[in-house]
C-alpha cells in the first residue's frame, strides 16, 4: 500500500532538496494568482472592453441613420449572404420617402425571408452607403464578457507557462544535484573508484 505524506516540501526532513522548497512556493504563487489575478486582470479587460464598446457604438448611433423603407426590388433567389455573424441578408433596392417630402431609391441590406413590397428598417451612414446596424446593448455586454473571458483565460496561460518554466528548471537542478550525490555515494556502494 502506497502512502502519501502531504506538505513533505515545507517541513524540515533530510530529503528536501531546495528546488523542493522553491517548487512548493511556485505551486502557491500560481494558485493564488490563479484564484485572485486572473478573475481581477479578466475584469479589467472586461471593463475596458466595455466602455471602448460603448463609445463604438454611441459612434457609430451618431454617423448612421435608420430609416423605414418599401423594397422596390427583386429579391434574388441566391442563397443570402452572410454580413460579420449576422442575421443573413440581400442586397436589394428599397425607397422611402425623406423628411424633406422627396423620395429617393437606394441598394440596401433586407433581412433573408423579406418580400417585394414590404417595409423595412435599413440603416445608412452619412455618404448615403448602406451600413449594418450600430451595435445595441446586447451586443456591447457580449463583446464584454468575450473579452473579460479571454483576458482571464490569457492570464491563466501565461500563470501556468511560467510555472512549468519554473519546474522545468527546478526539476534539471534537482537531477544535477542527484547525480552530483551519486557519483559521491556510487564509489562505496560498488566498491568502484570513480
């Protein structure tokens, strides 16, 4: 049966090595940071993203400009295409009639299932091009915790790099002092002279 004696590198015992000692410390230091420094640096990086998001977004609400529109065109029998992960779309002509009383035509995004002669909602920017959408506050919570989890998912990796650095090292020079103590205790155990 096989026992297992729990924190043998903290206690004084004549088998400690110092590179025992230093990986015990290194497995606390990546705990700790694990448990406290990731989660905090993820919710720096969270809260960045999301004030950056929000400005993009309150941006982009003051440059673009939705407007109710009829579809003129024909809708293409294609299979739609498929705008940044959005909801699939056409690009079909749509008119509307402006503020000032005129009409005016104009290619725009639709939504795919969208029908010649229904109302949509299209969005342009100031040059008159059709845009998608400014983000809203679903998409800006999204970009957030994508980030925040990305962030914290970064700190861990590089926790655990320098971790497996540190035992590598500690590891090398625990062999070096084991062979060191072999090739000085060899010599009496085999009668041999080194």
């Amino acid at each position: 049966m096989r026992t297992r004696v729990r924190g043998w590198r903290w206690r004084r015992n004549p088998l400690r090595r110092r590179s025992d000692v230093v990986e015990a410390w290194t497995v606390l230091a990546a705990a700790v940071l694990m448990l406290l420094g990731a989660p905090l640096f993820g919710a720096l990086v969270g809260w960045w993203a999301h004030d950056d998001a929000r400005a993009v977004a309150a941006e982009q609400r003051s440059e673009r400009h939705r407007v109710r529109a009829e579809v003129v065109g024909r809708v293409p029998d294609s299979p739609p295409a498929v705008q940044a992960g959005r909801e699939r779309s056409y690009r079909v002509t749509v008119r509307w009639t402006q503020a000032e009383g005129g009409t005016r035509t104009a290619t725009a995004r639709v939504p795919s299932g969208t029908d010649q002669g229904e109302k949509v909602d299209v969005w342009f920017d100031s040059e008159g091009r059709s845009v998608a959408p400014p983000p809203d506050e679903t998409a800006v919570w999204q970009h957030t915790l994508a980030m925040g989890a990305c962030g914290a998912g970064a700190t861990i990796a590089v926790i655990l790099l320098g971790h497996s650095l540190v035992r590598g090292a500690a590891m090398r020079h625990r062999l070096a002092e084991w062979e060191r103590d072999w090739a000085l205790t060899e010599p009496q155990w085999t009668r041999r002279r080194a």
